[in-house]
C-alpha cells in the first residue's frame, strides 16, 4: 500500500503542539474556550501550560493573567486568556527597549477588518485587541505558564485549573 493511499482526503490543518496522554511535572491543564488560537488550540480541548516555565519567548503561546475592574463594586478581578506574546522594539523619548505585546494567534488587525468592510461601520472583534506594551519584568508576571502540548487522554481530566477566562 503507498503512503498516498493511507493519507485522508482531505488534509488535516497542522497542529504544532505535543499531544500528551498524561500531565507532566510542573504543569496545568486550562480548558481551551473558544477557537481563537486553532488550529493548534480548539474549543473543547484542555491546554497543557508548562507553569516553570514563564520566560517571555518571541512568538510563544502562553496562558496570560490579566486584572480587570469590575463595575460594582470597584473590585479588580484576574482573568487568564491564551494569547501569543510578540516582542517589539520601541523607542521611547530616545530610549530603546524590547516591548512585550500579548494577542490570540488568530488576531486580526483592525485596519484589516476595515478595508474588508469599507462602505460599513465594522464589528471589532475582540480578535482585534492587542495588550502591551509591557516590559520584561511585568509581561512575566502576567505569565502563567507556557502551553506546551494538547491534553489527549481517553479520560477527561479530573481537575482542570478554571473554565472561561477565570485563573
């Protein structure tokens, strides 16, 4: 049997993440939302976040903590998204230094979403939302951990660190 004979019909989109049948040392598992890091994070699938290792990496996927004010009463809450952090270079009154911005791997830039809609007033995604920029020492902080694989055992894991966007 040749090899295109075993191959599906239609092609798989990559995944680019170590598929694990147990949760390794030093790591969590955070259930996966919403499709706004697919195809390599999928709603329904739990995230494995590597929490030892929380050194920003240009273009890593990372679970990020972030604090939000609620309305009433005026009470800062923590909400965690996985997000992508991309690292850029500023220049600040003479200064140069390294920003750390944080978006979902599916992001879509504003303009973009504009120049697809020119005649109408568009609905801005949160897709469109970036957060930064932060330094070093703030942005590692935020990070909870790196996502290092995909959660793929036969049985649903007992425990998993929060549901939708809570730490």
């Amino acid at each position: 049997m040749s090899q295109a004979e075993n191959m599906p019909s239609t092609p798989l989109p990559l995944r680019a993440l170590t598929m694990f049948d147990h949760i390794p040392a030093g790591c969590i598992l955070r259930p996966v939302t919403d499709d706004d890091s697919a195809p390599h994070l999928r709603a329904g699938e739990f995230a494995i976040v590597d929490t030892t290792d929380t050194e920003p990496q240009h273009g890593e996927v990372y679970l990020v903590r972030f604090h939000r004010r609620a309305r009433w009463p005026r009470q800062v809450e923590e909400v965690c998204y996985i997000q992508q952090v991309i690292a850029r270079s500023h220049t600040c009154e003479g200064r140069s230094f390294i920003g750390f911005w944080t978006q979902c791997l599916n992001f879509e830039p504003y303009v973009e979403v504009v120049e697809q809609t020119p005649s109408l007033m568009p609905e801005i995604s949160h897709r469109s939302m970036a957060d930064g920029p932060r330094m070093a020492d703030e942005i590692q902080e935020a990070l909870i951990g790196r996502v290092v694989g995909i959660y793929q055992a036969e049985d649903k894991p007992a425990q998993a660190v929060g549901g939708k966007n809570e730490p």
